[in-house]
C-alpha cells in the first residue's frame, strides 16, 4: 500500500540526527561549513518528518526554509526539491519517484549530514 505521494521524497530527503556545531571528528566533507540557519531547518524537518503525520503543506514549509538557507554548492538541488513538492501539492504525480528528484534531496541530505555534524567519525 503506497503511504503518500511525497513518500519517497521524504524518504530520500530523512536526516539523521540533531543539528549542532560542526566537530574536527565529524564524518566532514571538504566543504564549507554550511550556515547554522541551513542546519537548524534540515534538523527541523529530519524531527517532523519521520513522525509520518507531516502534511504535504507543512513539508513545503521545512523545506522553503532549508533551500532559503542552502549552501551555494547545493542551493539548485534544494530548489528541485522544494519545486518537487510543490508540484506535488499541485496535483502532478510526475515528481513521485523521479530519480531528479530523488538526486536532488539526497544531496541536501547528505550536505547537512556530513556539514552539520550529525555523523559522527568512528575509527580510522
């Protein structure tokens, strides 16, 4: 049974964690370090999302907030993601599914995963 319309864009899009000052230890990538207004609004929707009772209007929302504030490396993907539920919210079924968009938010998830400080180094 399909849950949602936009169940694979939250799925693809779920962040782990909580938001927080970015450590040496930190699974980091070689970018800049994203701003804390960027963190903040990914860690806002990775809290809502996976409760499943978020409405399509309510992740518009979150994720206005999170492409408002999106590194610049990442900001054209944050935007497909946004304009994908939007779309959805329209009524086109186009966007469930479509890899574009599945690429799109993975990157946000992984940008705020690896720059936020939520993933934390073990080992080597």
């Amino acid at each position: 049974m399909r849950r949602g319309p936009a169940i694979v864009l939250v799925a693809a899009i779920a962040l782990a964690g909580v938001a927080g000052c970015k450590e040496q230890s930190d699974a980091t990538s070689n970018l800049p370090r994203p701003s804390k207004a960027f963190c903040k609004a990914a860690a806002r929707y990775d809290e809502n999302l996976p409760t499943g009772r978020v409405k399509l209007s309510k992740q518009i929302e979150m994720v206005s907030d999170i492409a408002a504030h999106a590194p610049k490396d990442i900001e054209n993907e944050a935007q497909t993601f946004l304009d994908a539920l939007k779309k959805r919210q329209a009524g086109d079924t186009s966007v469930v599914d479509n890899p574009k968009v599945e690429k799109a938010a993975d990157q946000v998830n992984r940008r705020a995963g690896q720059d936020c400080g939520w993933y934390q180094r073990e080992g080597m």
